[in-house]
C-alpha cells in the first residue's frame, strides 16, 4: 500500500434527513451539544458571502502548495459533499480559485474546507458557495502530489474522518462525528429551542438572572453589602 500517495473508499454516508435537519441549527448550538470540545480553528473563515455548509465529508491530505489531490478530489465527489483538505495551514500557494470553484459548483459538491490558502478572493466572496480558508495567495499551486484521499485528518486539533458531517456558518466550522449524527442533533435541536425561548423571555422582561448571583456566591467571590 502507498501510505502517501493513495485514494480509499469511503462508504459512510449521513442519511439525507439529518442534513436537512442540520441545517436549521447555528453551529454554535451544535459545538455547545458537543460539550465545546471541537473547533475547526479560528483562522480558518468563509471566503464566499453567505451560504450554510452542511454535508458528509470527503478528506484530501495534500502537501502543502500542491492540489493535484484536491481534483481528483473533486473529479470522485457525489453531489452534497464537503471537501475538506488539509494542507498543513501553509498559505505560500492558493490550492483553489475560480476555476476549480466553478467546477465544483457545477458537479453539485455542498463546499469546501482548505487548510491553506485560495485566490480569486473577489469572485469567490462575492458568490454563496460555501468556501472556508485560511488566507489567500496570488500563488498558484503545484500539481505533483503526493497526497491521500478519504484517510483520517486533523485540523487545528479537529479530527475529521471520511463520511463525518461538516457544519460551517459565520461562527466557523464543525465536524460531527458519523456515529454521533443523530445524538449530537437531539441535543443541538433541544438547544437552540432553549435559547430561543430565552430570547422570548428578554424580549418581554421576564429572563431569569439569578443563577449570575447564585454562580459568584458558590465560587466565593466577595460582593458588596
């Protein structure tokens, strides 16, 4: 086996309904239902102007500076798909642009997550394809590999395995484990119906401040008489 230089199957795929649901949720809801534990890092931000990133993840290990992984990337992937590449962070090359950005817009893939850089910032930030960077480069990439397809990847400390469903909004980026899908939705849901609640009680003057009070006396904190 070419440990480096390889492409797997992947046939973990997130049933089509919770996709749906997900995308009624904000992120932030979802990464409180997982204990606050996972982030996709904060330098990595929406390129495009708007749009939710909802699907189940395809995973490109790349060199830094090189895409010849991230098309074929594209070329395999199913409509509703994430491509998420990990370039190691490394913003010396943009390892997408318009082009290939069109390209997959045309084959129907949901967005991409890269851990490096792109280019033709203005055309992508003006568009709702949801793509997610670390930086832009004028660069262009390489074209050599090596690089892997469907394996296990960490961003910034998030591991993403094939077929994990990738959430991404203003707020960033999430990737929900495959087996944990439908218990992490059952929570998120729970959760922002909570808040907005909430927001319906602040709206009317009836929020409930006393667990701040009751918080500073239980840790000690000396108030005024």
């Amino acid at each position: 086996m070419a440990i480096g230089f390889r492409v797997l199957k992947n046939d973990r795929k997130v049933e089509q309904k919770w996709i749906e649901q997900y995308r009624d949720l904000p992120v932030a809801n979802v990464s409180d239902s997982m204990n606050r534990m996972t982030s996709g890092g904060a330098q990595l931000r929406p390129m495009h102007k708007k749009g939710y990133l909802c699907g189940p993840a395809i995973t490109v290990k790349a060199r830094p500076g090189d895409n010849l992984m991230l098309h074929y990337a594209i070329d395999i992937a199913q409509p509703g798909d994430v491509i998420v590449v990990d370039a190691g962070g490394d913003l010396t090359n943009a390892l997408i642009g318009e082009m290939m950005v069109a390209y997959a817009i045309k084959k129907g893939i949901a967005g991409i997550v890269i851990n490096g850089a792109i280019r033709d910032s203005v055309v992508i930030g003006e568009g709702d394809f949801p793509l997610f960077a670390a930086g832009i480069s004028h660069r262009g990439p390489y074209k050599d590999g090596p690089g892997e397809i469907n394996v296990p990847i960490a961003i910034n400390g998030m591991v993403i395995e094939p077929g994990d469903l990738i959430l991404g909004d203003e707020d960033g980026l999430l990737s929900v484990p495959y087996a944990d899908v439908e218990e992490v939705y059952l929570k998120a849901s729970a959760k922002h119906a909570a808040e907005q609640k909430q927001l319906e009680q602040i709206a009317v003057g009836e929020n409930d401040r006393s667990w701040v009070i009751n918080s500073l006396k239980q840790k000690g904190c000396e108030l005024p008489e």
